[in-house]
C-alpha cells in the first residue's frame, strides 16, 4: 500500500514533467522567482518553522513533495566556525537533550560578533537585527511533511553515538546548512533494522 501511494506519488511528477513540460516550467519559474522575493522581503517572524500554507504556491509545493532550497536571510557559514573550532553542540544546544537541535539566537551570536568582524556585510546585517530586538528569520531546511506525522527525537540517537553526518552530511563543507540527507522513510528503517532498534509503525509515527 505505501510502496504503491509513494509510486503513484512519482507516476503523478513524472506525468506532469512529460506532459505539460513546458507550460509548466514557465510557472515553477515564475512561481520560484517570486519565492525568492517574498523569502528575501519577508516580515521576519512570517515564514519561520511554520507548517501552513500562506499561499497557494506553497500548497501546489506540498502535494509535490517539490522542496526547494530556502534562501537564508543572512550567509551564515558552517565551514568557518568549525575550521575556527566551534562544536555542533554550543550552537544547537538542544541537539543531545531533547527532540530539536534547536537554532541559537542571535543574542548568542553577538557574544563574539560584538567584536569579530563587524566590517562585514553579514555581520552587520546581524547585528541590525539584533539592535531591533529581532531574531534572524531563519528558513527550516530539513523537516517532515506535517501531513506524514513523523516524530523524531535527536537525543537518543546522539547518546547511541550516531554522528551528525550520517543524517546531515558533512557541515564543514556546507555555509549555509543544504539538505544534504534525504530523510525518507526507507532511510530511517534501514539503520533501525541494522542496528536492532524497534521499527514498529508508533515508534516513529503519531
Ligand atoms: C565563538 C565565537 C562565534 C560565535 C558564537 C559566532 N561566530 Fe560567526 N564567526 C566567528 C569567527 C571567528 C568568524 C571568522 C571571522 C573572520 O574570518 O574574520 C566568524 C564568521 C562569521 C561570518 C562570516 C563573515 C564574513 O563575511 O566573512 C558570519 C556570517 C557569521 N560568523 C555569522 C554568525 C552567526 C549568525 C552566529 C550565530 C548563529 C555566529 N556567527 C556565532 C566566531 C563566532
Ligand atoms: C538519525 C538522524 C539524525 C541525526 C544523527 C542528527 N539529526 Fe538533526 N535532524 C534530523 C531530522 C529528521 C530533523 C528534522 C526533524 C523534524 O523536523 O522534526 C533534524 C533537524 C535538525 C535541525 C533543525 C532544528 C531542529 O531542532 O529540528 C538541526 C539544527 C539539527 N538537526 C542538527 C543536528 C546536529 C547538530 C546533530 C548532531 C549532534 C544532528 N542534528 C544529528 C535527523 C538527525
Ligand atoms: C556558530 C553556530 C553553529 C555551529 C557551530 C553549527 N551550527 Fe548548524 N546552524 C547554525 C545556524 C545559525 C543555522 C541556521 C542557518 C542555516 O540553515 O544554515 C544552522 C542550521 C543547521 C542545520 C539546518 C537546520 C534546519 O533548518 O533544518 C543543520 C542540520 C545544522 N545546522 C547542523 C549542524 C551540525 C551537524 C553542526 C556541527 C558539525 C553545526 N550545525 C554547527 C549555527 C551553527
Ligand atoms: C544511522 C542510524 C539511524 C538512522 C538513520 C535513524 N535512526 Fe532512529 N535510532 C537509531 C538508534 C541507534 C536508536 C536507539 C537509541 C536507543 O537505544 O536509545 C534510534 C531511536 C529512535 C527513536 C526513539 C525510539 C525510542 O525507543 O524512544 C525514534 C523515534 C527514531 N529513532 C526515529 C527515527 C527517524 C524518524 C529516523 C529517520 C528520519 C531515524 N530514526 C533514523 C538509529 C538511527
Ligand atoms: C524509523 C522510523 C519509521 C518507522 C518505524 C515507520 N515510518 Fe513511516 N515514515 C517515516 C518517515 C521519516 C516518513 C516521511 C518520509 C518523507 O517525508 O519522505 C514516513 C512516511 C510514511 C508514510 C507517508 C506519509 C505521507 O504523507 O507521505 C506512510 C503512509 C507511512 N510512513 C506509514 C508507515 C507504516 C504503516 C509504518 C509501520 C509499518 C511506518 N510508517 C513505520 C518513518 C518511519
């Protein structure tokens, strides 16, 4: 039955790809311009971690599956601060107590920005948001459809010793966090099955 509705999933793309191709390119094109620009000019709080649709667009997205990669509103960098030493777990605290990694805020970021290269654009776009009293908007890059009703929790996993790439690729490589790990289901039991941990349908659905 899922292998079938997840068939019938793709069998549903690849019809639109082949039969209405170029009519349909146009409007992903437009469609993803405008994407853009409302991700660019967005109010700050409107689009962060929140699973609505606030447009039709983003409806048309979900029963597509069809996922692009989020604009950031500021170019953070994974490689620098872990090339400067930075651990995974100072900036997503919650990562090894709870269900969500969490992202810090950027109170925390100015704890070495106040000083380190504030002559940089980013930075100063940082720092803008911090004088308003803002938090940076922050795009969700990974995360599950809330119509699969996943739940996930880092915490045993981070205790059982499984590395951080394993689901999120290698961050010293990446800026800004891309979604690296495809994180179907099939992903998910095949390391359940291999390392004996329970694949009954509730551990990982509600
Ligand atoms: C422990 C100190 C520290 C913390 C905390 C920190 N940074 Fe940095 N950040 C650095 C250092 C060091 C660099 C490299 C500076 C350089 O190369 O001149 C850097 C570089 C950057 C750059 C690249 C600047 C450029 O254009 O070259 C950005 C953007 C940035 N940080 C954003 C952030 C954000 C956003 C946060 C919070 C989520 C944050 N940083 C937290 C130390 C820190
Ligand atoms: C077993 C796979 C797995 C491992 C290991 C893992 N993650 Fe995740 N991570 C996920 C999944 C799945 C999500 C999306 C969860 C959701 O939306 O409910 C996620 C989401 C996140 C997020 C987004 C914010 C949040 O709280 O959801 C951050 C940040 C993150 N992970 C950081 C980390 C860090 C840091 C580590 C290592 C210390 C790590 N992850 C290890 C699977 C994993
Ligand atoms: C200096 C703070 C900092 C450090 C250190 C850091 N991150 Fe992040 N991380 C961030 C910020 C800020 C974001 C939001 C911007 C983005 O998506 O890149 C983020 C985003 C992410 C995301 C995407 C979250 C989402 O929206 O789903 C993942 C996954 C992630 N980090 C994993 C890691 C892992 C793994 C490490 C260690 C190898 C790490 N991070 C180290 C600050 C940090
Ligand atoms: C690389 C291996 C690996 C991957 C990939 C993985 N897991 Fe796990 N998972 C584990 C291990 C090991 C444990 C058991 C930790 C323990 O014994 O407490 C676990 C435990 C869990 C638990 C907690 C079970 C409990 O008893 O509380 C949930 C929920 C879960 N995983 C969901 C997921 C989901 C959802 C995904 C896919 C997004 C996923 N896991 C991907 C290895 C993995
Ligand atoms: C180890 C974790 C895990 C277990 C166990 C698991 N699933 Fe899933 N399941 C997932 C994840 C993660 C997704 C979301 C995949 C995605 O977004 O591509 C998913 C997606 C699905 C979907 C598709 C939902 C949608 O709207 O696309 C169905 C149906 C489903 N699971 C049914 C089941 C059934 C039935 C079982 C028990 C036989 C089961 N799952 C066991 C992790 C799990």
């Amino acid at each position: 039955m899922l292998f079938y509705r997840r068939n019938f999933k793709s069998w549903i793309r690849i019809a639109v790809v082949m039969g209405i191709a170029g009519l349909a390119g146009l409007v992903v094109e437009h469609g993803l311009a405008a994407q853009d620009q409302s991700a660019a000019t967005a109010a700050p709080e409107s689009q962060v971690f929140t699973p609505a649709h606030p447009t039709v667009w983003s409806a048309v997205q979900e029963f597509f599956n069809y996922r692009p990669q989020p604009v950031q509103p500021i170019q953070f960098t994974h490689k620098v601060h872990l090339a400067n030493g930075l651990q995974c777990v100072m900036c997503h605290v919650g990562v090894d107590q709870g269900p969500d990694a969490r992202i810090p805020s950027d109170n925390f970021c100015m704890t070495c920005h106040r000083v380190i290269a504030t002559d940089k654009p980013e930075i100063k776009k940082l720092t803008a948001y911090f004088n308003r009293g803002e938090d940076v908007p922050w795009q969700r890059v990974y995360g599950f459809l809330p119509s699969a009703h996943v739940k996930f929790n880092h915490a045993p996993h981070i205790r059982a010793g499984v590395d951080c790439s394993k689901c999120h690729g290698d961050m010293t490589k990446q800026t800004v966090a891309v979604r690296a790990v495809d994180h179907t289901m099939g992903f998910c039991i095949e390391c359940h099955q291999q390392r004996n941990v329970s694949v009954d349908c509730v551990t990982c659905h509600y």
